[in-house]
C-alpha cells in the first residue's frame, strides 16, 4: 500500500491541502504580526535630525562650546582617575553634533546647509586637533591604568593620535613641524 494515512502526512503536507478559506485567517494573523512587530522595532523618534543652515549653525556652535566646557573640566583634573569615561562622554557629545553635519554636508538639497555643515566640520576638526595637542589630557591619559582590554585598546589608539598631532615633540620641534 503506497497511499498514506492521514495521520502518517506530515504537518507541512497537510497545511498545504488546506482550502484558501482555511489559509486566509493564518495568512492575515502572520501579516498583523508581522506589521505590529515591524512598527514596534522602528524608532521612535528621528534619528538625524534635518537642520536648514541656521538650525546646523547655532547646533555646531552649542555642540562645540559644550565639548570646549567639557575639555576644560577634564583639564582640571589631575588624576587619570576616570579619564576612559569622561573621554567617552566627550566623544558622544562631538559625535552628536559631527555626525550629521558630516552626513549633511553630502546630501542636504539646500547649498547654505551644505556649507554651514561644512564650516560646522572645519569648527570641529579644529577642536579636535586641539583636543589631541592637549598636554594635560595626554598626560592622564598616558597615566590611566586600564581595567579591561576594551579600555586598553582605547588608550592605545588614543596615545597613537595624540602622538600623530604632535604633542609628544618639545615646542621647538613642534613649531618647526607646524610651519
């Protein structure tokens, strides 16, 4: 006997002889879900905001002043204690303010947008060649001990660029490099 009994179809047969009246429900069912969990998963809020060139400007002159507070907070200190955490509050702060201004200065269809984006950057890239010709920062972070590999990494690729800026030369090689 070649013919299979009901009951010796496997489950995936059986669903596939079921009418489309039977199917339709299931079908619906798993669409829904599938929307509710698609709609559930997609963010909340915007995640890059648009600025026009006066929006971008007065966040890039916000954005910068508060890293510049930041810097001179860290500055202040002078134990290595926590100088992992604060470097990393500080790179949020940037990032929050190069991020999409970098993003910006490529595709906004407004040509002043594009430039305040880019003069947002200029802004920016100075500060962070400041920040790595900082002495005080570079002696903390030189001093840091790290507690994981993670913060190991880190103070290694941030020796690495505070070497690259030049604050490791004496400030008559440095002015030489510099002109």
């Amino acid at each position: 006997m070649n013919a299979r009994n009901s009951d010796e179809t496997p489950g995936y047969a059986r669903i596939g002889k079921l009418s489309i009246a039977v199917r339709l429900p299931f079908v619906i069912a798993f669409t829904l879900c599938a929307s509710v969990t698609a709609a559930a998963a997609s963010p909340a809020r915007q995640l890059v905001v648009n600025y026009d060139a006066g929006g971008l400007a007065r966040a890039c002159e916000f954005g910068s002043s508060a890293a510049r507070q930041v810097i001179e907070a860290m500055e202040r200190r002078s134990s290595p204690i926590g100088i992992f955490s604060e470097w990393n509050q500080l790179a949020i702060l940037i990032e929050d303010v190069m991020g999409p201004a970098s993003l910006l200065a490529g595709v906004h269809p407004d040509n002043a947008a594009r430039k305040a984006a880019d003069a947002c950057l200029q802004k920016l890239a100075a500060l962070n060649t400041s920040l790595f010709q900082n002495e005080k920062l570079f002696r903390r972070v030189s001093e840091a001990q790290p507690s994981n590999t993670r913060q190991a990494k880190f103070k290694q690729d941030v020796i690495a660029e505070f070497e690259d800026s030049g604050v490791t030369l004496d400030s008559a090689r440095l002015e030489h490099e510099v002109a």
